[in-house]
C-alpha cells in the first residue's frame, strides 16, 4: 500500500522536513546526447533560476536533475545512496541525475553529520517525501497548463502524462513549478497563522511502494569513481586556492607535555618557509569556556605552526624547529594503564547504567558461576587520509573547506573561538580518505583557523601520518568482566563490568542483548581520567564489547553443554513481546539472522579441517551474525571465510551495502587480530605502519553476505559488521587451537599455549 504524505506545507518548513542538508551547483552535461550529432548542448544548470524549487534539487529545462548530497561522505557510500531515494520518488532516469556534494546549511537542514552509521535511517523518510512532495508540485504545474485536475496526471522517468496522452517534461514545467511552491508555501503560511487551512487545500501524495522501486534496491556505482581512479580533486588534501599557504603544526611529543620555548632560525633557513609563529591563546580560551563543544579534542598547551610555500617544506621546517617541552601533567604508560583498569574493576565504585533483579542473590544461589575477563588496547584512527584543513579568516567572512564528519558543530566551534557570529562562516565539505569517528572532531579545522586568523592569509594545515599516529585522537584502552550464574540448566544471572580510560559505553548499550533476556541483569561502569585524547572509534564501544559478550556466551554455552546457537535462539526467545521499551534490539530479527547465518555457511556441518565460530549482535539499529571459518595451515590459524547474515530493513543500494559488510567485516578480523598500540612515558610506541601491524591483502578472508529481505526502513551499515567479526574468529580460534583468547589482538595472545594437533 502507498503511503501517504501532505503536500500543502511552507516552503520553510519543507525544507526542514529533512535531517539533512544541500546546496551548490550542477553542470548541465548529458553523456547520453554528448556524443549525437547536432544535438544541442544542456545549459549550464547552475546559471538557472531554480534554487527556490527545492533545496535538494534543481532541473534544466532540458530535464536534467541536479540532486544535491548533503551528509559528509567518507566511504560510507551517501553521496550515491541518499540522491538515489530523491530520485525514486522524483522519478528520473538515474542517468539523467548529477550529484553534487551539498555545502553546510544549518538554516534550511539539521542532522549534517556522519556518525553513527545514520545518515540513511534519519534521512530515508525526509528524503522520500522530498521527491515525492517535488513530483507532485511539477504534476501540479502541468495540470495547470492543461487546464485539468493533478489527480489524472501521472509522472513517470521524468515525463508527466494527462488522461489524453498528452505530455510534458519536467523541464517543460519546472519554472511554473518553481513559481507554484512559492505562492503556495506564502498562502498557506498565511492560512496557518490564522489558525485554519481551508479542506480543499489540503492534498495528499503516494510514496512509492517498495514493489515499484526502479532506483531503489538496484546496483549503483559510486557517483565519484571516475574521478576517483582518474585522480581529480576529491578530498581535503587536494584543496588548493590562490595565495594559499601551508601549516605543518609541531605539537607535544608526549601526552602532558607543555611547549616550554621554540628555536625556528634553522627552520627559516630553509627554502620556501615563510615564517614560524606560535598558536594556542585562542584554542585555550575556548577550552576555558564555560560551554564547550564536544567536538573539541585540542591539547591545552600552545603548539609551534610553520607557514610555507609548499607542503614539503613546511614538513622540512617543523622538522628543524628546536622545541623545548616541559611535563604539564604526569606522562602516561601502558603498563600503568593495564594495572588501573584492573584496580577499577576489583574496586567497588561504579556508575550502574541498568539494573533488572538481584544479580547478587543469583551469584549467591547458583549452581555455577563463570566469570572471565577481557582486554583491548588503544587504537589509532589511521584514515588513509591524514587530518588536513583550509582556512581562510578575513574580517567579512571565515571560509573553511575541508574532510569533517560534524560541519555544523566545527563551524559553530569556530566561531565561537574567533568571537565571531557562526552566520559569518562558510564550510564546505571536501570527501574524506576515511574518518572512522576521527573527523567526529574537529581538532585540525580549529587549528586551521587559528592560524589563518593569525596570519591573515588562506591557510592549508596538513597533519603527516607520523603526526595522525602520535597526536591524535585514540580508541580508548578498556576491560571487560564479565560474570554468570546457572541454575536448574538456565541462565539466572548476568553482570558486565566496564572499567575505560576517559569514559564509558554510551547509554543504549546496556539495553543491547542479552539485556531482557537474563531475569537479574547489570551493567557497571568505571573510568579513569587520562590526559591521552581518546574518542569514538568504528562502532564505538561495540567494537570491543561484542567480542567480550560473544565469547563469554560461546564459553557459558560449553560450560552449559548447551549449543551456542540453541541456547542464543532461547535466550531470545525470552525477549519476545516485551513491554520493556528500553529494549533496543528485536528478538524475532536477531534470531533470523542467527539462523540465516548458520544455514548459509552450513554451521554444525562438519567440514575436515575448518573450524567455525558464530555470533550474532545487534548495534547502529541493524542486526547481524556472522560465522568465521578457521583452518590451519603450517601449525598456525588462518581465517578463510566469514559468512555474514544482516537485517538492515530495506538495501537502498545493495553494491554499496555489500562495500560496506565486507569492509566492516575485515576491519573487524584485521584489528582483533593485530591492531595494537602503547604508551611509554606519554609517548605513543608506533609512529607510522612499519611499526603498526594491520591486516595485510593476502590475510583478508573472503566475505559472504546474505541479507534478510523485507520492506521495513533502512537502518545503518558502516559500523554493524565490524564488531561481531572479532568474536567470530575468537570462537573458531579456540575450536581450532584449543585455546580461549581474552585480549586483543589475537595474534599476541593465542600462542600462549600450544595448538592443539
């Protein structure tokens, strides 16, 4: 059945309709009619009239539809997939569609972050309605010319039909159409102020239903792939402006360090460095400020910036600086952080996130109690894209343009900085190399500001990898304990324990499975304040948690002498039709992954020499269970496969989706089984990949993904796949070695003990 949605709305508040955000232009160029003979070329559409049509869409009079991509885009496919549910419900050819990156516009949208893996749950329904509410205001204006009633004009690729046969273009009528918004947007705010709408102008339009998708839930290929493998400017680093000059920032070596004095003469010796200041005051007020933006992530000491003519020397320059730093607060080590966890987790002060029954009593009358403890280190971001921005601050306007996955917050944070209205600020966004929550914050675009406000001149600043690995923002380092009780063969009791530097698990998480599944259930928390900068990182929290609760699961199972995957299925079982509204996961559709995934990669089935592992998790609202397969090979463990089963709701783009399974997938086995990193006196232990261990092309295991088809709303699928992969491989580890891990990354941890032959 059609949905149905109202058309007759300001044209304010039909632009806020959206969580999202557009602008800029398209150039009007048809590949299809390029190469005809005598073929008249589109205008440029960026020199029509039309921007007041619709924020997220402008047409030629030729017919050619520009669709604005308004969330920031870094690899997760959005630029492709939000413009393809605008033009489902349009109805245009997807040939006929130009994407352009849309700029920041906190007047006309909300929501233009990319986090969280939300970008499309938010966006699907005010999208939809975007193009549906821009189809039926273009049937409108063709109706008007015919002299008929809209409701016998249908639109379809483009071309509006009457009851006749007769047709139009929407090219034909977009400026009509552009004009009908207008008035109609004026009129009804005028109505509405008087606190009535008159009942004939209210009308109604059909959503799409799923069945006569054409664009939606068909392969497309990533809008930016040609200039992508051609190389053209995409990304940050490729951002360059007349007169702009570059900034390589010197900061502390080590976490807790101040800049105590500076010598630059052998750095301005050298060709093409222009000069050597100072940053910080400004960056230090606004750390002092009694509001904060939670995007900030910048240290509190001042840093030493050389301004070059070129990247390559200003990387020489930095190099040459003569920095003396003195110990602001105590210099950090690993080996402490390992035994403060520890002492929090033996300790008794907690903060409880949720409590169901008495989880003491359960311990205490139970006729078995397991009870394990699991560990991970800090990881670094490494986006293959260093963090990178250009500002330029002169007293009309601050120009930024640059890789950021929160605009409006690092726009808002700039002003605030430069005591200067946010109205006087412009952002741009640029795609990013990857983000993975680093560009969460906005560190490196406040520092570009400050220095172009210091300066005056345009400014690039440009982190090298060296700089990203040792001074930027990490994975937090936390432990799990987890503790179980058994009683008459059931599960009664169950208690997480978090102890995290600077921070913990957010609030959903304690509702995540198997919250609602146990009778007497806790969650606690612990922290413990580091000086080390620490933030979100793919599939916060999850991205450990999942391999902690999955694992101890497989061993309660065994324990239990209980199928894993039966006893997960009658876990759930005990979910289903609850009236506990804190409960974020559903039952029914994590039991059908589980199963799916278990029949697709033929678990239970023996197969000689391949061991499997299975879990299934839920988080970013999606729900997926994967299944490792392990062999051995030269007396050491490899992972060959990994079957994924995932309940997104409806795939809006399935070559897209599947980028993002298989990657999540492989981040997940690559960074359980070697992401690690440490602190020595403050000082980070692995400065660039020759010393930080990733997963390498020959090690990647193939990815299997089956997807569970239904028509309910698309939820997120950049983060979902990377955490239950770890626990995946933990659990066919130990079938095949014999040996249980409890600590990331694997590969430190699993010779501990022979493999068993």
């Amino acid at each position: 059945m059609s949905t149905l949605i109202p058309t007759k709305f300001s044209r304010r508040s039909f632009l806020r309709t959206s969580s999202l955000a557009g602008g800029g232009m398209l150039i009007g160029f048809n590949l299809f009619t390029a190469c005809k003979d005598n073929v008249k070329m589109p205008v440029d559409i960026a020199e029509l009239d039309y921007n007041d049509f619709n924020a997220f869409i402008k047409i030629s009079n030729e017919g050619m539809v520009t669709i604005f991509s308004p969330n920031p885009e870094i690899g997760q496919g959005v630029k492709t997939s939000m413009p393809m549910i605008i033009a489902e419900e349009l109805d245009v050819p997807w040939e006929n569609v130009n994407v352009v990156q849309g700029a920041l516009d906190t007047k006309n949208y909300t929501r233009q972050i990319a986090g969280g893996s939300q970008s499309i749950r938010f966006g699907w329904d005010a999208l939809r309605e975007t193009g549906a509410s821009a189809r039926q205001i273009l049937i409108n204006a063709a109706a008007a010319r015919w002299g008929v009633d809209p409701s016998e004009c249908s639109a379809k690729q483009g071309v509006i039909t009457n009851a006749t046969g007769d047709t139009l273009t929407y090219g034909d009528v977009v400026n009509e159409a552009a004009k009908l918004e207008y008035e109609r947007a004026s009129n009804y705010e005028d109505v509405a102020e008087g606190g009535e709408v008159a009942e004939q102008e209210k009308e109604v339009i059909a959503l799409k239903d799923p069945k006569d998708y054409t664009i939606i839930g068909t392969d497309r290929g990533n809008v930016d792939i040609d200039e992508i493998i051609t190389g053209k400017p995409l990304f940050g680093l490729d951002y360059k402006k007349e007169g702009m000059v570059y900034a390589s920032v010197l900061r502390p070596p080590a976490f807790g360090q101040d800049l105590e004095s500076f010598d630059a003469a052998d750095a301005k010796s050298i060709p093409g460095v222009i000069d050597v200041i100072k940053i910080g005051e400004k960056a230090k007020s606004l750390l002092n400020g009694e509001e904060i933006n939670w995007t900030v992530q910048l240290t509190p000491t001042e840093k030493v910036v050389v301004i070059a003519e070129n990247s390559w020397a200003a990387i020489k320059g930095k190099n040459a600086v003569k920095a003396t730093w003195s110990e602001a607060t105590p210099l950090e080590s690993t080996a402490a952080h390992d035994k403060i966890l520890t002492d929090l987790l033996d300790g008794k002060e907690f903060n409880t996130l949720r409590k169901d029954g008495d989880v003491k009593k359960a311990f205490a009358t139970a006729d078995a109690v397991l009870e394990r403890t699991y560990e991970s280190p800090f990881l670094p971001h490494n986006t293959l894209e260093p963090m990178n921005f250009y500002a330029d601050v002169t007293d009309e306007k601050i120009h930024l343009v640059g890789p950021v996955q929160t605009p409006a917050d690092a726009a808002a944070t700039v002003a605030q900085m430069l005591g200067r209205d946010v109205g006087d600020v412009h952002l741009e966004m640029t795609r990013m190399g990857g983000g993975f929550g680093r560009r969460l914050y906005g560190d490196f675009v406040y520092e570009a500001a400050e220095i172009s406000d210091a300066i005056k001149k345009p400014v690039k600043m440009f982190s090298t990898r060296e700089d990203d690995m040792t001074t930027g923002v990490y994975r937090p380092a936390i432990k799990y304990r987890i503790k179980a009780s058994v009683k008459n063969g059931e599960v009664t009791g169950y208690q997480l324990k978090e102890a995290a530097v600077n921070g913990n698990m957010y609030g959903l998480i304690p509702n995540f499975f198997p919250a609602g599944a146990v009778e007497n259930y806790q969650v606690d928390v612990a922290s413990y304040d580091s000086n080390i900068t620490t933030g979100a990182w793919r599939a916060p929290y999850t991205n450990f948690l999942s391999y902690a609760e999955q694992s101890f699961l497989d061993e309660l199972a065994e324990m239990m002498e209980r199928d894993p995957v039966q006893m997960r299925l009658d876990m759930l079982e005990k979910v289903k039709g609850t009236t506990d509204d804190r409960i974020q996961y559903s039952a029914e559709r994590l039991q059908d992954v589980l199963k799916l995934a278990a029949e697709k990669s033929g678990y239970g089935t023996e197969k000689e020499g391949v061991f499997q592992g299975i879990c299934a998790y839920y988080c970013h609202n999606t729900h997926v269970a994967e299944v490792a397969d392990v062999v051995i090979e030269n007396n050491s463990p490899v992972v060959k496969k990994i079957t994924v089963a995932v309940d997104c709701g409806i795939v809006v783009n399935p070559l897209g989706a599947l980028n993002q399974i298989e990657g999540g997938a492989i981040d997940g086995v690559g960074h359980a089984m070697y992401g690690d990193f440490s602190f020595k006196d403050g000082i980070p232990q692995s400065k660039n990949f020759d010393a930080y261990r990733l997963i390498r092309m020959s090690e990647t295991p193939m990815v299997e993904t089956h997807f569970v088809k239904n028509t309910l709303s698309p939820t997120g699928l950049g983060e979902p796949t990377l955490p239950p992969a770890g626990a995946a491989v933990a659990i066919a580890l130990k079938k095949a070695t014999g040996n249980r891990l409890y600590k990331q990354p694997f590969v430190s941890n699993m010779n501990a003990k022979p493999i068993l032959g």
